[in-house]
C-alpha cells in the first residue's frame, strides 16, 4: 500500500514540475498597459562639412598609410541640426541634433518614440542646419528636410516619420 | 560570530536537505533529480544538442518566422521536436539554477572549487546568452522585445555611434545580416559550453557528466510527453508596427525582461553587473575565516609504502605519485595543497595510515576512537552509530539515543576501517554507519569507497576476521532522522539478540565441554583423558 502511495505521489510531483515548466514556458506578461499609439522619429542623414577641407599635396599623403591618401581631407565640426515637432500646431519637441561618435564627426541620427494617445494629428516635422554665428551670410544651408502631414494614429500602433529612401524628404508611413 | 549570510546559507540548507528528503523518499536516493542537478543539466544539453540540429535543418534565415510556423505544422515531428527542444531548455535552467545553489549554500565554491564556481557561472551566462539568442531566432514578439532590449543596453555603451535600436526602428526590413549573425551565435556558443565544461570539471578524477540512464529515460520521456501534450505556443509575428498588449514570456530564461522595461538602461547595466559581481566573487564571501579553514591533507613519508591506493581514491586529482627522495625504492604520495578540498577521503584509503588531514589521518582516529570507547564503555548490546557531519550527523548534534552512542566524523569517508574494527573487537554490539546518499556526498565519492572498504574488499579494507553481521553501512539523507531512528532500532534489536544468544551460546559451551575436574587434559604432555 505503503509503495502505492509513494508511486502516485512521484507521478503527481512529477505532472505538478512538468505543468509548472509547461506555463512559465509561456506565461503571458502585459507588455504595454496604455492603448497609446507611438509617432516615431527615426532617420538618419549625413551633415554638411563645414570645416576647411584643404588639398593634400603629395608629400603630406605619402607620409599617411595608404588606406588613409585621400587627398581632400576636411578637418572640423560637423554642423548641428535642429529638429521640431509640431502637433496639431503646437510644439511638441524641440531639439538640438549633433554628429554621432566621440568626435562629433559621424553621420548624425534621430530616434525618438513619442507616446500619444489614440486620435488624429497634424505632424509637422522640421530639421534643418542650425546657423551657426560665425557663419557668412548667404551661405548655403543644405536642405532641410521636413513633413507635415495629417496622420491618424490608432490605438497601440506605431507610425514612422523617416525619410523616403536614403537621401528622400521625410515622410510619414507604417513600420516594416 | 555567524553573519547573516552564514545565517541564510544554514535556513535554506535545511530547507534544502527537507527537499531533498520529500524527493529521497518518492524516487529513492539513486534517483533522485536534485543531487544530480549537474548531470541532469548535461544530459538536457545532449537533447538540445540533437533537437536543435533536426530544427536547423528546417531554419530559414531569410524567414524566420515561417520557417518556424512551417515547423509547427509538422503535426508529426516539428511541432513537439520544437516543443522538446524549449521545454529542455527551461528544464536545464532549472537544474543549473539547483545545482548553483545547491553548491553555494553547502560551501564548495571556495579554495580548490573555486574555478569550478567559476565556470559554472561562465557555463550558466553562455547557457542564457544562448537561449537569448533562440528566442530571438523565431522573431515573435518575445523575440522582438529581446532584441529591442537588447540593443537598448548596448546603446547605453560608449560604443557605436549610431543607436543600434535604429535597426529595430521599421525603417528598413530587416537585415539578414542581423538573422545571420543570431544564428550563428546560436550554433557557435554550444561550443563554448564544451570548452567550459571541461574546465568545470577539470579537478574532479571522475566526473559524472550524466545521471544514471534510468533518470536520464524518465526525463526524456517526461518532457517528450509534456511536449506532445501541451505543444510549446508559437507567439504571434513580430510587427514593429504593434505595441503587442501581452508577450507570451519565457520565465525561465526571460524573467528580467519585465523588471528592466521600466528600468532606464544605465541601471540595468548597474544591477546586472552588481549581480555578476557578487557571483564571480562568491569564492571569496563565502569561504570561512583563515582559523575555520580545513587544512591540506599531508603525507607522513614514513608511512607511505607507494600503494597508489589514495592516489587512485582522491576524488580531486590532488594527490600525485613521485619517485622517492629518501633513498627507499619505488614511489611516494604528495599532496597538491592547491587542490585538495581537505576531504580526507585518502585517510580511509591508506592502510599504512600515513595519509589525511591533520587530526584526521587512520593514526588519530584510532586515538580518538580509543578514547571515545574508554569514555563509554559501550556495552555489548549497545550500538555505535558511525554519523556523517556534513549529512545526518549535522543534525544529531549532542543527541542522545536509548542503547547507541554517537560518533560524528567530518566525511564518512573519512573513515579508516580499522577504527570499526577497534570498535568490534572492543566488544560494541554493532557498529552503524550512516553515510550521505551516493550521488550526495560532499565530497563526491565518501559513500562509495566507505562500501567498498568495508564489504568489498578495496584498500583499506575491513579484514576478513571482523564479524559483518555487527557492522551495517546505509547511505541516508541529512533530514531523514526518522529514517536513520527505524534503522537504528532495528540494528540495536538485533544487537541485543545477538548479546543474548552469545551469552546463552556461553552457557551451552561452559555445559557441554564442562570436563570433569579429574579427567582435565595434561596439556603439556598432549595426553586426552
């Protein structure tokens, strides 16, 4: 009797372990309490060199490893861009954007999640080069690359303001 | 003075040992799945091993996500292959997860266990960072908020120069490149386990790299029945344009995830690293003040005849054979104080008893013995009962049986035969000795080499001269006392009818060969009446 009981009980411990690791195998956890949809500002742009950019000549390159002969060689800050979001006309984020890395000197990058709740907007987003005081006037500023659009952002979904392509104007458009 | 941690270590020590006895008691000492946590966790690999190289054969890197729903449509094979595969992971977290804390709480991550602690935690991290990576080979939501977590602590490095989330922003589909590099972290990383593996073992002379292939079975078969009957879900496709509400979480590998979702990334950093830290430096707070500390075992070279028998019995690889410098032939035994445990288990060993720890070599314990015996003077229905400090006899402290006294040893398989012999012949009605379960003991192989010493026959055995109906050797769990209390009373009643019978058999010897007094042998002429 007494070895009855031991093997139901061994059985009954063992089913109770395999259940256990069975539901915390995929216990489900709330992610995300709020129905909030995301605006998210994701994109990526080269900056204009503004540093001087002097003409190597043939002695200073064959003093330079070979990888590194490139003869127009800029030296100097990448310029600053501002970036703003306007919602339904009112400004939502204001920002001061910098190159990317240690040095300032690589491509410069936004990514930013804006939580909003579930309903229609007008996004307006601006990034343009930020003057800088000493420069010339007339100087050429690139282009600044903005959207504004009307976007309708349901409950819990993600809208993506980046640019079309590459090198395209910003647009608005769903995650892929 | 106990610190807390000490105080900590001792409850969930009990607590432990009470497991260990509910399991003791459903599946037996052999059987039983918490002192094999190790083996077990092995043995899970080996499966993994084999499921995951049938599921790669199915894997697409250009589409995960299908290819792994392609997968589970194999109502045949893929599905529970898939579900084995998952549930044996979770399980061999499980184990390693025991076995972490098994060896924690019972002190053996310091001194000459400390590289295997430390592999240990390296096994344990390369054995997350795996189940990481398969998670994220699905691309369901789970696999999506890994990797988006994931980045997000490496973007709070000083690092890279642009965000690594930006891969996970929606701009671009994502790069094969980033699958790519998944699954072949997914394949390469096992072989680091291998690597580690053998590092985690390397100090041991015997390692018991799997269980006894009954459990081994049994596991299988259990988790197979777990994955047929409840298929592991398959989440839904990872949309970066979904804030999924729920996830369906791993706890086993993915507990974190919910607790650093709310964290900023620099403070996860901080808490991980904390965490590590405190782990990685575990040989260093939990090994015992200088003074506490066991000392080396040491060869008395006077002694050593060259046998090899300790050589062979050291269970971890501590002591070496070389020739002798004293101007006798043949070879002597050294002891590596880096890596000896200080067990004694070579005290046993040694027939000459020149080998052990200081106080605890066959010469002191034959002292020891001595006086123990002069200070009881165990009667000849009374048991000695042989307790293992480290097992059942940690709970005995200052005990008092009815008819048995105790003797505490540090390891049962400290102990040198000839002290049970010496105890026989001093006349005890039995000697009990109560060891630690086979795959239990502190030091490994105590259970195994104090059996085969006393019953068959290995160096330093028990001679063939002492009576084995008064010796009786059981292997029993630290907290099974009422185990070791049924035991005991049965050994001391046949103790008390042994005492009995002799004393009967005394009279029926003085009755029979009572020779009348004028008939008495002349001895010395050997003429019989």
């Amino acid at each position: 009797m007494m070895e009855l009981i031991r093997w139901v009980a061994g059985i009954a411990v063992l089913l109770a372990v395999a259940t256990i690791v069975g539901a915390l195998s995929q216990f489900p956890v709330a992610a995300e309490d709020s129905e909030d949809a995301i605006l998210r500002l994701s994109w990526r742009v080269r900056s204009q060199e503004v540093g001087e950019c002097p003409t190597r000549g043939r002695d200073d390159l064959d003093q330079l490893p070979v990888h590194m002969r490139n003869p127009d060689a800029c030296v100097g800050p990448l310029p600053a861009y501002d970036l703003q979001l306007r919602l339904n006309g009112e400004l939502h984020l204001e920002q001061v954007v910098e190159g990317g890395g240690a040095r300032g000197d690589r491509p410069l990058y936004v990514l930013e999640d804006i939580r909003l709740p579930p309903d229609t907007y007008r996004v307006e987003v601006t990034f343009e080069r930020r003057p800088d005081p000493g420069d010339d006037e007339g100087i050429d500023m690139g282009r600044a690359l903005s959207v504004d659009t009307e976007a309708s952002m349901g409950s819990r979904t993600v809208t993506l303001v980046t640019r079309a392509g590459d090198t395209g104007n910003l647009e608005l458009r769903r995650p892929r | 003075m106990v610190t807390p941690v000490q105080t900590a270590f001792g409850m969930l020590g009990r607590g432990l040992s009470r497991l260990d006895h509910v399991f003791d008691r459903l599946y037996g000492s052999r059987y039983n799945p918490l002192y094999q946590s190790g083996p077990i966790a092995v043995a899970l690999f080996v499966v993994l091993l084999v499921t995951g190289i049938y599921l790669l054969l199915f894997y697409r890197i250009g589409a995960p996500y299908e290819s792994v729903a392609r997968i589970d449509d194999q109502v045949w094979t893929g599905r529970w292959i898939r579900s084995l595969h998952r549930y044996a992971s979770d399980a061999a977290v499980i184990a390693i997860a025991v076995h972490g804390v098994r060896m924690l709480v019972r002190g053996r991550s310091w001194g000459a266990r400390a590289l295997a602690w430390v592999s240990g935690l390296v096994l344990t991290g390369i054995f997350l960072l795996i189940g990481w990576t398969g998670f994220v080979m699905v691309w369901d939501v789970q696999g999506e908020a890994l990797a988006r977590e994931g980045a997000r602590f490496l973007d709070a490095l000083p690092i890279f120069s642009e965000p690594i989330s930006r891969t996970f922003a929606g701009e671009q589909p994502l790069p094969g490149a980033f699958f790519f590099l998944n699954y072949f972290l997914h394949i390469a990383l096992p072989l680091g386990i291998a690597l580690f593996l053998y590092l985690h073992v390397s100090r041991l002379a015997r390692p018991k790299l799997l269980p006894p292939r009954r459990l081994t079975w049994a596991l299988v078969a259990g988790l197979t029945a777990l994955a047929v009957l409840w298929p592991a879900d398959l989440a839904p496709r990872a949309d970066p344009g979904i804030i999924p509400e729920a996830i369906p979480l791993n706890w086993f590998y993915n507990f974190w995830l919910p607790i650093t979702w709310r964290m900023p990334a620099w403070a996860v950093w901080l808490m991980g690293g904390g965490f590590t830290a405190i782990a990685f430096l575990a040989p260093l707070w939990t090994r015992p003040p200088k003074r506490h500390r066991p000392e080396a075992s040491w060869v008395n070279e006077r002694h050593c005849v060259g046998c090899e028998q300790c050589f062979f019995d050291c269970p971890y690889e501590a002591i070496s054979m070389m020739p002798r410098t004293d101007g006798r032939d043949g070879l002597v035994a050294k002891v590596n104080p880096a890596l000896c445990v200080s067990c004694g288990i070579c005290s046993g060993s040694c027939a000459p008893m020149g080998v052990g720890p200081p106080d605890r070599r066959g010469r002191d314990q034959i002292d020891q013995v001595r006086s123990f015996l002069s200070e009881r003077s165990p009667a000849s229905d009374e048991i000695v009962l042989v307790v293992c400090g480290l097992g059942v006899g940690g709970r005995l402290n200052g005990e008092q049986f009815q008819g048995a006294w105790l003797y505490s040893l540090d390891c049962v398989g400290n102990l040198h035969t000839s002290v049970v012999e010496f105890m026989v012949r001093a006349g005890v009605g039995g000697v009990m000795i109560a060891s630690c379960p086979e795959r239990d003991c502190w030091n490994r192989e105590g259970p195994a080499w104090t059996e085969e010493r006393l019953f068959h026959g290995r160096e330093a055995e028990l001679k063939e001269r002492v009576d084995r109906e008064r010796v009786r050797y059981l292997n029993i769990g630290a907290a099974d006392r009422g185990g070791l209390l049924v035991q005991l009373r049965e050994f001391q009643d046949q103790a008390r009818e042994r005492a009995a019978a002799d004393r009967e058999e005394d009279i029926e010897i003085d009755t029979e060969c009572e020779i009348p007094p004028h008939e008495e042998p002349d001895l010395k002429r050997g003429i019989l009446p």
